[in-house]
C-alpha cells in the first residue's frame, strides 16, 4: 500500500502544479550527517511524536523576477509562492488524511515577524534541513538548499504524516561549486568567505538589512540566490553568462528593465 500511496501522491503533486517533491524517515534526523547539526527538540518526533515520514515539495522562483530584486515583483512574488507553500502542505495534508494517516503540514515559516527573529535567529522547523534529508539537493555557501533544477531559486515546505512511505537518499554530490559569487554580491557582508566550509549567514545581519527592505516593501534581498549560477532554470531562461550581473554592457537591456521594476510600485531603494 505504501507503494501505491506514494504513487497516488506523486500524481497529486504533478496535478497541483508541484515540481519538487522528496520524503525522508523521521529518524534520519538522529544521524547527523555533518556539524553541527539541528538539536534534538527541532527534529520531527519531537515536534510530532507519531510522525513516520517528512514529506517536502518545493516550489520554483522564477528568476527573471528574482533578477529585479530588491523590488516589489520579487516582493510580491514570494508571498505569492509562500502562501501556495501553506495552501498545497495543508491540501496534500487532507489528502494523506483521507487515505487513512493521519497527518500535519508544516507552516512556510515558523516565527511571527522578522524583528522576532532577529532576537531569536531560529524557527521551529527547518524546510532546508528537511529537503536536504529528502534527496532534493545539497547546501551551498551561503546555508542555502541548492537543487539541481532551479539552484536556490526554490522555496520549500513540509507535511509530516503517519504513513510509511518510500524513501529518496541523501545526494550523494555537492551541488556547489564554491564560486563565492553569493558572499561577493550581498550588500551587507552578511556571508564571509572566510566562513567557508561553515557557510553560516550572518544571521543579525541579515535580519536587520531585510527589515529595511520591508520598511520600503521590497524585502527580501534575494542576491545571493539570483547570482547562484547552480539550475538547470538557467538555461531554460538563457542566463547562463553570469557576467550580465556585473557588466550592465553584456545586457543593457536587461538592466534598463531591471531599475525600470526597482524604481516603481515601492520606496526608492
């Protein structure tokens, strides 16, 4: 039956419009793959003892709007993707249910506003954690989940359920080539090379540069996952000549349409 139930959920997943989708064991959490590593009140069974599988589904950010950020395209992009994050783990949720097993979603994110998380850096549950566990990619640099499909350009959420599905490996290849082109392009140095091979984002940093993005309705950067060159999505959208992000001559045209977006619809950045 388990089979057949994962079955039944891919051909969900493909009917809702869901591209990504990965399962892990919930005790693949008490593995640690690497250090340091997620404590154990942060882990699925801790959060929902009765959990038997994660499942994650991830969603793509397009990047020719990702390219015009910080914006208010980008901005409303992300709810826009967020809010179908929550829909989508509660409605897969529901159906897992109604094949008898009992199950929760997992909210896109688990803390109330970004001032909350600058005092307390961390939100119950970690989609990346989880998608890296689920087989849908590896970390790069800058502590963010790149998949071969769209890099980093994905957003992310996760269901626990009851049933006992049939699970993806871990990647067994290091998707990130540890170009550095994510430390070279935040504008705050939130990400040191010198942090390398940690790759932990200065998160206070962070933080605080993305609420003055949302003071001016632009939030959130979004320049260290524009510049990963890591996705098939680039050349889908023929951006494979990462030196247009740094010569405005390779395309002008490009970066006239870029500041045209940036300049409208939100606080002059």
């Amino acid at each position: 039956m388990s089979n057949k139930l994962r079955d039944r959920l891919e051909v969900k997943c493909k009917n809702m419009d869901i591209p990504l989708l990965g399962v892990a064991p919930a005790e693949r959490w008490n593995d640690p793959p690497f250090t340091p590593w997620i404590p154990e009140e942060f882990r699925p069974l801790s959060i929902w003892p009765e959990v038997c599988s994660v499942i994650v589904i991830g969603l793509p950010i397009d990047l020719p709007i990702i390219e015009t950020a910080p914006s208010i395209y980008y901005h409303e992009l992300y709810n826009t993707v967020n809010t179908f994050l929550d829909l989508s783990t509660y409605r897969l949720a529901r159906f897992l249910d109604n094949h008898g097993y009992p199950s929760i979603y997992v909210p896109r994110d688990g803390y109330g506003s970004l001032s909350i998380l600058k005092d307390n850096p961390f939100a119950f549950f970690s989609h990346r954690h989880a998608a890296y566990l689920a087989g849908l990619g590896t970390f790069g640099v800058n502590n963010m989940l790149l998949t071969p499909e769209y890099g980093p350009r994905v957003r992310l959420g996760t269901i626990f359920t009851t049933a006992e599905l049939p699970v993806d490996d871990v990647m067994d290849i290091d998707l990130c080539i540890k170009c550095m082109r994510c430390s070279r392009s935040c504008p705050v140095e939130a990400l040191d090379d010198t942090d390398y091979p940690l790759g932990l984002t200065k998160k206070e940093i962070c933080t605080q540069y993305n609420a003055s993005l949302a003071r001016k309705h632009v939030s959130p950067c979004g320049r260290c996952i524009k510049v990963c060159p890591i996705g098939r999505d680039r050349v889908r959208f023929k951006r494979t000549d990462l030196r247009l992000y740094d010569r405005e001559y390779i395309r002008p045209d490009l970066h006239r349409a870029w500041k045209h977006v940036q300049s409208h619809g939100s606080k002059q950045v």
